[in-house]
C-alpha cells in the first residue's frame, strides 16, 4: 500500500515545486494529497505518514499556519510522523536561522 504524503500547497508554496514534487512522489509510489493551511489546522495530518512542506516562501507559511499549525505540524512529528521542507520549508521548521 502506497505511503499517503501531505503535500502542502497553499500561499508561499512555489507552484513550479510543488509540482515537481508531486510528480517525483507519484514516481516513487506514493499517494499524493495537495493540502492547505485550513486542512493543517482541521487535523488532517492525523491519517499522514510524511508531510512535504515545498520551497516558496516561509513568510506566508507562518502567517497562514499560525502558531496552531506549528504545534499541529509538531505534534504530528514528536508522534512519528515525517516532515520533510525543502528551502522555504526548512526554514519554517528551523528552530533558529542566521544569515551572514
């Protein structure tokens, strides 16, 4: 049975990688679900394994998740879900971010 990923695409998720991603997860066998801020925030991580947070940009990630869909994206982790946040989506998981 296929690995369901959470792909989020919503404000801030490049549309270029978001379908890139999509199309290389569908390779490898993996049912893709395209989810938005409100899905997050409705608790539809709870039947994911893994969660792609694509590149774009951090900003609207955080003003659209908030901080309910940061600990709902925690949570899902700290109960043995995977996260995985390419550029933008890193960023948004880093705890603490320096640049020179």
């Amino acid at each position: 049975m296929p690995t369901p990923v959470h792909l989020y695409d919503d404000e801030g998720a490049g549309p270029f990688v978001t379908g890139y991603f999509e199309r290389r997860l569908i390779e490898l066998g993996h049912e893709v679900r395209r989810i938005k801020a409100a899905d997050v925030l409705a608790g539809v991580l709870d039947d994911a394994e893994v969660m792609v947070l694509p590149g774009g940009a951090d900003r609207p990630y955080i003003r659209r998740l908030g901080d309910d869909g940061a600990a709902r994206i925690r949570d899902f982790v700290h109960s043995g879900g995977r996260f995985f946040g390419s550029c933008a989506g890193g960023y948004y998981a880093a705890r603490r971010i320096t640049f020179n």
